[in-house]
C-alpha cells in the first residue's frame, strides 16, 4: 500500500464530511413541524418507495465521557414510559401521512443505548410499527448495542422481539481505557456475547472500536484491531475519536495530555486498514470493513452501497427514513427533518401536537441530483452519469451541468492513480479512497471557498 502519513496530509484540508448532503449545519429553525406533514405525503411519490424507521432511545446508565451521540443519564423509570408514549405517539401521527402499500425494509435503534431500557418498551414499539405497516420479506432490524447491558437471555429476547442485526459499542478491549474513559466493561465476556447472538441466526454482527482515546498507543490499537478479528464479527468499524470539548463538556472530564495527536491518529488509521485488509475484511470506505460474505462487501462490489445517518447500507434495503425520538433525523428524497435535540422539549412538543420538528431542509431538484452524485462518489467510488440521470429523471448532461463537472477538475488525482476514467465513468482506486471527500467536493458546486467551519478530510 503506498497510503503512507504524508500523502494523507497532502490531501487533509477541510471540507464537509458529506454524512448528508447538504450537511446537517445548513437546516433551518425555519422547517417547522407544520412543513413536516407535507413532506411526508410528498415522500410518498417519491423514492425509494420503502420505508427505513429510525427510533431514537437516548438513555444510558453512566455517560461514557468521550461520547458525542445525543444521550442522557438514566432518567426515572416514570421518565422512560414517558418518553416510550412519545414516540409511539410520535409514530402514530406520522403514520397517518405515509401510503400503507408502501413497505418496511428497515428499522435502527440507536442512541444512546436501547438495550438498557425495559425490553418490553422494545417490543411495544416494535408491536406498534408491525401493526401499522407491512414489511418487505427480509426486513432488516438492527439494534445498537452496548454490552455492558447485554445478558445472554437478553439476546434471545431481542431475537424474539424480531432483531436480526445487532452492533456493539468495543470502543477498546483494555478496561484501563474504559476506566479512563468513564465506561463500564462488558457483562459478558464478547466471546460468550457472539455465540449467542450467531446461535440466534443475527446477521451483519457488527464491533466499534474507537481510536484516539486516552491511554491508547498505536501497538494497543493494533492489538484492539487483532482482537476485534479473533471474533470473526461481519462488520467492524474504526471511529477516529472526534474530540470537541467545547460541543461536549464530558470531554472535558478526560486527560487530553494521553490522547494520541494527529500524526499518531493517522498511523492508527492506516494500521487498522492494512491489519483488517490482510486479515480477510474488505474496506468499506476508510473506516468501516466487512467480510467479503456480508451484505455490505456484496453491495460494494455491484455499486449499490448507500449511506444514511446511522451508517452504510445497501440500495436494495434502503427506504426513505422516518425517524422517531428526541433529535432523530428524518431523511426524505427531498427534505430532511429534525427533531427537537432536548428531552423534555421533544416530550412536550409530542404531547402537545404529536410532532417535535426543531428543523429542516428542502431540498431542490439540483440539491437532489447533486446529493446523488456525492453519495455515489463517497459510497461506491464510482461515477456513471447515465445511471444517475435515470436515478434522478433527467439527462446525463443535465446531471454534468448541475454538478459543474469538468474533467480537468480530476487531473490532480488521475497523476496521482487515485482516479481512472473509462468510457466516461469516474472510478476512485481504493488509495483514492482515502481521499473520497476531497474528491466528492469537486461534484458540490456550492462549495464556498471558505471551508473553515468543516473537520479535515482525512
Ligand atoms: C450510540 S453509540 C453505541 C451504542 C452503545 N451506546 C455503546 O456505547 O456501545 C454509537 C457509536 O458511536 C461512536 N462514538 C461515540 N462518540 C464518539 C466520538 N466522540 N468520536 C468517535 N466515535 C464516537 C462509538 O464507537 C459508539 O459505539
Ligand atoms: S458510548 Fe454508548 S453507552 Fe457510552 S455514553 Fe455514548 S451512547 Fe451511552
């Protein structure tokens, strides 16, 4: 692999991270609950015609302190039932807008940890949303996990409830870390959690593992990576820890004087890749891996891979999301919508209106042919214009002249063999990979010139 430090930093400077596009700092307070309902009956003449569902579960029983994701420490369990009738409430009302011949490929929990609620409170949502919708004949129904929660009667629950994906929080095997980090260990060893899950059939098992954390080395990490490998999961998943004290004040409660600097990151991110790479996982993007088996490595290779806000997915699976529960983020073909991010402003909104929208975006139809083009880019590392005219409805020059695309723009990485064109079709190498941001930002012809407020790209 000729990936090394320095060419990552050739290519790090700043731009959006293109999770969504346009990226969730441009949606406004202006997007309003009473613009919500239109757009959902909008949604339902538009694509895909499947229905992904995201419920929000924001509880967790000790807040880990490097954590960014929207949660709360664990409220009473008067609090929780609360918040359990506003989401079914929640789902109820949206229900009412979307076409019931339209069918459920997809349901996420995430948070937060939804496994350290009262199962029961699982399986009454799950009940509620089988009663309102028909599914498609393989559902996907994945659970975020943390597994210092997860009991092994706890699995064949979850089983029962009608789960069959499950990903788990590792962050690192080491329990010094965890402490460093104010997280509690696993209550069973992981070992013992993965043969539960697979002798309950769970597909795409997936691990997180964290980098960058207090106390970790690039040897720790590599060891965490081998570790992570031994357990054969389908999917396992590098985060670069995202240090932002000033957005979460927990992080301020961690020894930032043990945290790897971002030389030390770049070296633990190529480590991981090239240990996963030689050890039978395919990269999926820079980060996330797959065995060539799972449905994410398949989907790679046919150029149906797709991203939403709760990670990678494949086109055959991937619905319009409608999402339920304080700060989820409902993404549309052509709005994205967010729920109010504060607990008990979300449970009085819902209350009060059956809704609790905080903001959004419309987006146009060049917004839409533009968003197609960069998830194409960023996902699948390929470009055919043909194919996403006929995504988008319209001419494959159209597609050229709403993206601003001139060829001459890819020079740089083309001398570089990051990218190939042939017959016209864009294809990113896998060391382009790398640097897919830097070239996704050549399709975004609204890019302004000042990038500042965006994380670097690599
Ligand atoms: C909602 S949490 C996972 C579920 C569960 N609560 C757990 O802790 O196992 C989703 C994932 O986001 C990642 N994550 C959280 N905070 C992060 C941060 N500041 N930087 C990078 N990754 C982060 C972690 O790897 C975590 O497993
Ligand atoms: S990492 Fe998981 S358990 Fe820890 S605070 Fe974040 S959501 Fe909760």
């Amino acid at each position: 692999m000729k990936v090394t430090p320095e060419f990552l930093n050739k290519y790090n400077k700043t731009g959006p991270r293109y999770t969504s596009y346009p990226p969730a700092t441009s949606f406004s307070p202006k997007f309003t609950s009473a613009d919500f309902i239109p757009a959902v009956a909008a949604s339902n003449r538009e694509q895909p015609e499947s229905i992904s569902i995201y419920v929000h579960i924001p509880f967790c029983p000790q807040l880990c302190h490097f954590c960014g994701c929207n949660t709360t420490a664990f409220e009473s369990a008067a609090k929780i039932r609360r918040y359990i009738d506003c989401v079914l409430k929640e789902i109820d009302t949206v229900a009412q807008h979307i076409d019931k011949s339209r069918k459920v490929s997809q349901i996420h929990w995430g948070g937060g940890t939804p496994n350290s609620i009262n199962f029961d409170y699982l399986a009454e949502i799950t009940e509620r949303i089988k009663s309102l919708f028909q599914f498609t004949d393989n559902p996907e129904i994945a659970i975020e996990c943390s597994p210092a929660y997860l009991t092994m009667e706890d699995i064949d629950r979850l089983a029962v409830i009608g789960f069959n994906r499950v990903s788990m929080g590792i962050q690192d095997f080491n329990p010094e870390v965890l402490k460093a980090i104010n997280r509690r260990p696993p209550k069973f060893p992981i070992e013992q959690v993965m043969d539960r899950l697979r002798q309950n059939n769970f597909k795409g098992i997936n691990l997180d593992l964290v980098y960058g954390l207090p106390l970790q080395t690039l040897e720790s990490f590599k060891e965490n990576v081998k570790k992570a490998i031994a357990l054969s999961p389908d999917r396992i998943v590098t985060f670069s820890y995202a240090h932002v004290p000033w957005v979460n004040s927990n992080q301020k409660k961690m020894d930032e004087t043990r945290m790897a600097g971002p030389e030390e990151k770049l070296q633990m991110l190529l480590a991981g890749y090239e240990i996963m790479t030689n050890n039978g996982y395919e990269a999926i993007g820079m980060d996330h891996f797959a065995k060539p088996t799972d449905n994410l490595a398949i989907a790679k290779h046919s150029k149906k891979l797709h991203r939403n806000f709760q990670g990678y997915c494949t086109r055959e699976t991937t619905g319009q999301v409608y999402a339920f529960g304080t700060s989820g983020i409902s993404q549309l073909w052509s709005t994205y919508a967010q729920n109010l991010k504060n607990l008990n402003q979300y449970m009085d909104a819902i209350e009060a209106t059956g809704l609790a929208i905080e903001r959004g975006y419309s987006l146009t139809k060049e917004e839409t042919v533009i968003r197609e083009v960069i998830n194409e880019v960023m996902c699948n590392g390929y470009l055919n214009f043909d194919d996403i005219a006929q995504r988008v409805k319209c001419t494959a020059d159209e597609v050229k002249a709403i993206t601003a695309y001139d060829s001459t723009m890819l020079l740089p990485f083309i001398e570089d063999g990051l990218v190939k064109i042939i017959d016209g079709n864009i294809h990113v190498s896998s060391d382009g990979m790398f640097v897919v941001r830097n070239i996704a930002m050549l399709f975004d012809p609204n890019l302004t010139n000042s990038t500042s407020q965006f994380s670097k790209t690599v």
